[in-house]
C-alpha cells in the first residue's frame, strides 16, 4: 500500500509539470504567433482604455487643478464648505465599483434610458464612457493631492519674488507637473484592469476573430468559464506585459522631470 501511494506521488507531480510546460509553451505560441484574434482583442483594450484615459484627463487634471490650488478657499464659511465637499466628492469617487458604474452607464443607454436613442450600448463608445467615469476622479484625486503638496511654499515663494497670482499658479503646477503623470500611471492601470464595468456596458461580443467589445480582461473572464486556463494565462500574460510596457515608458518620462 505504502509502495503504491510513493508511486502515486512522483505520477501526480510529473502530471503537474507536464500540465505546467503545456501551460508555458501555449503562452508563447500565442504571444508570438500573432494571432489575429488576440491582436484584435489587445488593440481594442488599447483603443478603449486610452481614449478613456485621455479624455479623463483633460477633465479631471483641470478639476484636480483648481481644488489643488484653493480656488475655493476664503474666509467664508460657504467658501470653505464648498471645498470640502468638493474635496470629499472626488476622495469618495475615487473607489467607485466598477460594476456599480457599469449598471448605471448600461441603465443610461438601455434602449428604455434617456440615452437610449443614441444606441451606444454594447460598443466600444460604451466601455469608453463607463472607464472615464472611473478615471475622471482618480485623475481628479491624484492631481489634486500632487498639486496641494507644493501649492503653499511654491506659491508663496512665488509672490514674495513679485510674481502675479496666475504667475504662482503657473509656478505651482511646473513644480507638480511629475504628480500630474503619477495620476496618468494610476489611472490607466485602472482603466486597462477592469472588468465589471465594460463587461456589462460593452457586451463581450466577438464575431469571428474580430473584437467588437472583447478585451483582454472579458476574455479571460470568457476562457476560464469555457475552462481553457492556458488561453487565460495567456491573455492575462498579455495584459500584465503591455501594462508593464507603458507604465514603465511614463515612468522613465517621470523619472527624467525630476532630475531637471
């Protein structure tokens, strides 16, 4: 009994190494072929994913801008209720569910919805829209911390040297502007890792090998539930790979403003 429970044992292990190595090399053939399929798949993510970050930040670095720098600080009590809840609002946005997001954005552009004449639901303009509610606020959060921390020496400093209050703001937001790229980095590795969200507004729809609604994240959601793990390991090897890619271009760019 004892001999066949030692032979059991160095079986299951050598099963495990062989399911591992099918594991690895199906990652690389994917990764390397260039399958049309996962092509499609990684191009909308970035399609996706970048707009949302892009737009989320011409909106929320401004809105960001202006709590950073006090613009609603005054000696009245309504003034400085006005910034804390301000203040509050986009601390609290920060950590909004992404599925939350997604029911409301889905509720919005239903066919029943206000928005529904648009038909923008189950496309990419979709999961657009539900990743720039997400990143608007980070965005908002991140620059606004960035831009509060140097605002008081930077800005006095600024107008005891006879510089004009748009001078000092300008000043402000030169000395924050590495904060501004850490909202970037933070933002996007929001957006490209959800999953909740686009996956209710968007759909998950393939047809063929071309990506109407699929991204990397729906589809590895979609490979594990159909039980081909290698195929997920594979997406998700993708999906860590050219997050790495980016974040570690803006952070070098990041790295290169600070030595100035």
């Amino acid at each position: 009994m004892i001999h066949r429970l030692e032979a059991k044992i160095p079986m299951r292990g050598l099963l495990l190494e062989n399911s591992l190595l099918e594991v690895l090399l199906h990652v690389f053939h994917l990764i390397f072929s260039v399958d049309p399929e996962v092509l499609n798949i990684t191009l909308l993510s970035l399609r996706v994913s970048g707009t949302a970050v892009f737009i989320g930040a011409l909106i929320g670095v401004p809105i960001g801008m202006i709590l950073g720098l006090g613009r609603f600080r005054g000696k009245q009590s309504f003034m400085h209720f006005v910034d804390i809840t301000l203040r509050s609002i986009v601390n609290t946005f920060m950590g909004l569910p992404p599925v939350v997001v997604g029911l409301v954005v889905y509720l919005l552009l239903s066919t029943s919805g206000p928005l529904g004449p648009l038909e923008l639901l189950y496309t990419p303009s979709a999961m657009i829209i539900t990743q720039l509610i997400m990143v608007i606020p980070i965005i908002a959060g991140v620059t606004m911390s960035a831009v509060g921390s140097v605002e008081g020496a930077v800005r006095e400093k600024a107008l005891s040297l006879g510089a004009t209050d748009r001078q000092a703001a300008w000043m402000v937001l030169r000395e924050a502007r590495m904060g501004l790229l850490t909202a970037i980095i933070v933002a996007f590795g929001a957006a490209i890792s959800e999953v909740g969200g686009v996956l209710i507004t968007g759909g998950n729809i393939m047809i063929g090998t071309r990506s109407v609604t699929r991204t990397l994240t729906t589809a590895i959601v979609v490979e594990v539930n159909l039980g081909d793990f290698a195929k997920a390991i594979s997406l998700g090897v993708i999906l860590l790979s050219m997050a790495f890619a980016i974040n570690l271009v803006l952070t070098i760019i990041q790295l290169r403003g600070t030595k100035r």
